[in-house]
C-alpha cells in the first residue's frame, strides 16, 4: 500500500486510541456526557485529525449508537457501565476504538475484562488469509470462558477511505463464514460481551445520521444543510450537535432531510433481555505477515 496511505492509517489509529483513554478517564458520577464527548472530539481536531463519526457514549444495556445532543444533560451515575467508542479519520482514513469504564464500582469486572481478553486473543490470531468465522470463534470461547456470552448480532468491520464499514464483517461468534481477511485491509475488531441474551434490538433515534441519498430536499434550509454536511463529514456519520454548529436551523433542516429519505438515523442498540453489555475494540491494518494494531 502507498506509504502515504498507510501513515495516514497509523496516525489516525494513534490519535483515536489517545482519544479513547482521555474519554474513559473523564466519565465520572455527575459529569455530563456532552463534556466528554465535546472534549474527545476536539481532541482529535486539536491532533490533526477529524473525528470519523460521534463519539458513542453507551451506557449499561445499550451497546451502541447514544451520543449526546446539543442540550443533553445526561450526566454519568454511580455504577453505570459505559462503552467509550472513538473514531479518528485522516484523509479518510480510519482508527476506530473502543472500551469500557464502570463509574465509582467495580461490580461488573468480570464482564469488563470478557470483552477485553476476547480482543487480546481475536488480535492474538488474526493474520493474513484467516477467515472471519476463525477469529469469531476465538472471541466466542474468550466471552464464555469468563461466564458471559457474546453479542452475535454486532460485529466488527472492514474499513476503507471515508467508508467506516466496507463490507467484511468480523463475528464475535463461529457463524461459518469462511470469508478471510487479507493483506492491506483495515479491520475493526470488537467484541461484545453480556449477561443478556446476547442479542442487540433497535430502541430510539440516538442523535447520529448518515448520509443515504444524496438529493435535493426541494428545500432551501435542508438543502444548505446537505451541502455543508458533504463538505464537513463526506460520507461519514455525523450528528445533531455538529449539524447545530454549522446551522442555526439545524432541528428543523434535519427533520426534512430524514422525512424525505435523504438521510438515515442510527437507532441506539440496546439487548434484547436489558442484560449489561461491555465492548473493547482496536482497528488492526493486515501488512503481509505483520498485524498492526493501530490503535492502543
């Protein structure tokens, strides 16, 4: 791959893992999740990347897609269990990370530490030409092994350039999936462990957008809006709060967008049984025989 390519991979994963770490050290009771969020991500801008989508704030049976909004004043509370989900991009390219803190207890280690050792040994055995299902399997023994059970309807992802999920998908289970992984790709790889069912549902809109369609509105203020989102996130996810910076309509001008089809809304995930669920993650770039975890 081209070398410039491939600083822009590692500078990205650098940042995002540095981004992670300040965020799961700033969740504490009492502090908002809009603080850490705000901070993370200009974090990453103040480094020299941009954030590659929101930062996911995921509390207990959530396990992805809640970022906070513009006005949120949801604050972190004593024992809640919070995924800290990052991305950076650099040219489009992608470092995506994620852990899990729990505030002021230390109830649920066990289930912290499932997702964890899952992701040392998935990074352990992931090599050039392994198939998915390989990897899935190992992430599925490491969860049970430590008395919970993998979410198997979450996965980890390819990545290409301004595409956070390129159309491989890495299991946290054995599915027989005999697609491999090979040199040159850019792989998320991230386990989710729970004392649920290991099953993940659509709940509410979570605050985060894509773009779908790109088309006009027939609207002026959505169709402004459109054009500034391409322009600042490409192809990337986005959110209301950075939409409310760049629009002072940007309420409203979103509700077109999404009741005309031209942009998707995340739902947030929650588990299917409201079981706890932890998530550690690294993005991994596959160089020949060497396996480069980006993000630590």
């Amino acid at each position: 791959m081209n070398e410039d390519i491939v600083e822009c991979i590692l500078k990205a994963g650098k940042i995002a893992g540095e981004a992670r770490s300040l965020g799961a050290s700033m969740v504490d009771e009492n502090v908002r999740l809009l603080d850490v969020a705000e901070e993370v991500e200009a974090y990453i801008i103040r480094k020299g990347a941009k954030p590659a989508f929101p930062a996911n704030l995921s509390i207990n049976n959530q396990a992805a897609h809640y970022t906070p909004h513009s006005q949120d004043p949801l604050k972190f509370r004593k024992g809640d269990l919070v995924k800290v989900d990052v991305g950076a991009q650099v040219n489009g390219y992608i470092g995506d990370t994620a852990e899990t803190v729990e505030v002021g207890t230390k109830t649920h280690t066990a289930l912290i530490e499932a997702s964890a050792k899952a992701l040392e040994m998935a990074l352990n055995t992931v090599t050039d030409n392994i198939a998915v299902s390989a990897i899935g399997a190992v992430v599925e023994r490491a969860i049970q092994s430590n008395g919970y059970v993998p979410v198997t309807n979450l996965t980890g992802h390819s990545m290409k350039q301004y595409n956070l999920h390129a159309g491989i998908s890495v299991p946290n289970y054995d599915n027989g999936d005999k697609t491999k992984v090979s040199s040159g790709m850019l792989v998320a790889i991230e386990p989710f462990a729970t004392d649920g069912a290991g099953e993940i549902d659509n709940g509410k809109p979570g605050n985060i957008y894509r773009i779908l369609r790109d088309r006009s509105a027939k609207d002026k203020g959505a169709d402004e809006l459109l054009q500034k989102i391409k322009d600042n996130f490409n192809t990337l996810p986005f959110c209301e709060r950075w939409c409310a910076a760049i629009d002072s309509n940007a309420q409203t001008n979103l509700k077109t967008l999404l009741r005309r089809g031209i942009i998707y809304s995340y739902s947030i995930l929650n588990e299917v049984k409201d079981g706890l669920v932890s998530q550690k993650e690294h993005t991994v770039y596959l160089d020949g025989s060497k396996t480069i975890v980006t993000t630590r």
